[in-house]
C-alpha cells in the first residue's frame, strides 16, 4: 500500500519575517520550528476551489505550505459568494485559479502558488500531480475523486477527502498505509446523484469541513498523529454533532487490493 505520514523531503531555514508570520506555530510542542520547516518545504496540490477548496487554500497558505498547486476549470460565478470565500465580486467572470492565487497571494506573499487551469482526470492527473507531495480534495464529483484517489496511490503520497452535501459533510485521509484508499469505500458511484445547484448547500457547512481537511493535511506534514487514517469523520451541522465511523481496507478492491 503507497502512501505515509510526515514530509521528509528536503528543508530550508526560516527567515526572520517568517519566524514572526508563523510564531503562534512556533511556540507549539507538536509543530515548532522542524515542524514549520516541513510545511516550508511541502509542496500540496489542491483540486478544486470552490466551497472546500477556499478554506482549505487559505489556511494552508496561512500555515505556511511553500508551494500550494490550485487545480480547477470554472470561473467564478456570483452564486458562488454564498460560500466559496476566497473569491469576490471583483472577480465574477474570472478564472477561480487566477482569483485564489491572487487571495493567497495576499494572504502570504511568502509561498508559491502554481496553477493548472484545467479538470483533474485520470489522463491528466498523473502529470498534474508529479511535483506535489499531497493531495487534498475540494471537488464535488465522483469522478474526480476516483482519479484522486488512483493517482495518489500510484504515487505513494496521501490523500485528504472531503464531501459535503446540504447541512451534512465528511472527511478521512486515504491512500496511506494505516487505512483504505477511497474505492476501498466507496467501489462504485451512486447510479443518481444530486448537484449542488439541486440539492443545495447551507454556506457555512463547506467552511467546516475544509477548515478539517486544511487541519488533516498539515497533521500529515508535520507528522502529527493520530490520522484520520481508517476513520471517517462525519459532521451533522443540524443536530451540531460529530461522529466517527470505522473504515476497513477492501482486499479486494481493484486500486489497492491484494488481488
């Protein structure tokens, strides 16, 4: 099984600007300055920056990612103000990438921020994906989350899941050793799905849990444990409750089986 926790890559010295960006972090046990120098030197590949995308970019390009990929081929509508908060009304029409790049920019002007203004896909994803260390999702389809998901495991890097639907969200982390990979979950796509422009979605509840998966990514540079590795944590905005349910891997799932 590909995939593991904590960034071992190469690390640079923070500069004093960036010692006081990040002092709050700093003075954490479990992050401290080997744990800021990891996230200096990740490099984390977003998809999608829509509901989930937008506070998972923000607060990784807060924390201190050094190079944030942003993956999405929409361009923002105003509809999306509703909850997709790293764009704004001076952005209508433009590229999602070109307006998140430009917040996160703003945000922290000590990160890198490359775009890829096109859909993850099976084809494409492979490539996308080579320079990046993790991947973590703010898509709104199955299909973009089976490509995720087999990318991830062909490249040995993690994967950080997110969904959500109206008052309702989930997150997990897959493809590392301790857990199942996403198709270990869910093998196939449900036959009818609703959209969001259908089903709708109450603003805030995207917000959540990107702000979950933003903690989950940087908990797998850091090497923070425990992971919600084999866990999937579900979020019940109307009853305002969290639970967690156990995942298993499937040795017979054809991403990652043993078969």
């Amino acid at each position: 099984m590909a995939g593991h926790l904590g960034y071992d890559g190469p690390m640079t010295a923070l500069t004093e600007r960036e010692r006081d960006r990040y002092a709050r972090h700093l003075v954490m046990p479990s992050i401290g300055e080997e744990g800021q120098d990891r996230l200096k030197a990740a490099r984390v590949l977003v998809v999608g920056l829509g509901g989930l995308g937008s506070p998972i970019a923000l607060y990784l390009a807060g924390a201190g990612v050094g190079t944030l990929g942003l993956v999405d081929s929409d361009v923002v509508a105003f509809s999306n103000l509703q909850r997709q908060v790293i764009h704004g009304g001076s952005t209508l029409g433009e590229a999602k990438v070109l307006s998140a790049q430009r917040r996160i920019l703003d945000l922290n002007d000590d990160i890198e921020v490359t775009i890829h203004q096109e859909r993850f896909t099976r084809a494409n994803g492979p490539h996308i994906a080579q320079d990046y260390h993790l991947i973590v999702d703010g898509t709104d389809n199955f299909e973009t989350r089976y490509a995720i998901n087999d990318v991830c495991l062909e490249r040995g890097i993690p994967y950080v899941y997110g969904a959500i639907f109206r008052l309702e969200g989930q997150v997990s982390l897959f493809a590392v050793e301790e857990g199942p990979c996403y198709r270990c979950v869910y093998p196939d796509p449900p036959t009818q799905v609703m959209t969001g422009e259908e089903a709708g979605i109450l603003g805030a509840v995207p917000g959540v849990i990107g702000a979950l998966e933003a903690v989950e990514t940087i908990k797998c540079i850091v090497g923070i444990e425990p992971s919600l590795a084999g866990r999937l944590l579900v979020y019940d905005a109307r009853a305002m409750r969290f639970e967690e349910v156990a995942l298993d891997r499937n040795p017979s799932c054809p991403s990652c089986g043993e078969g």
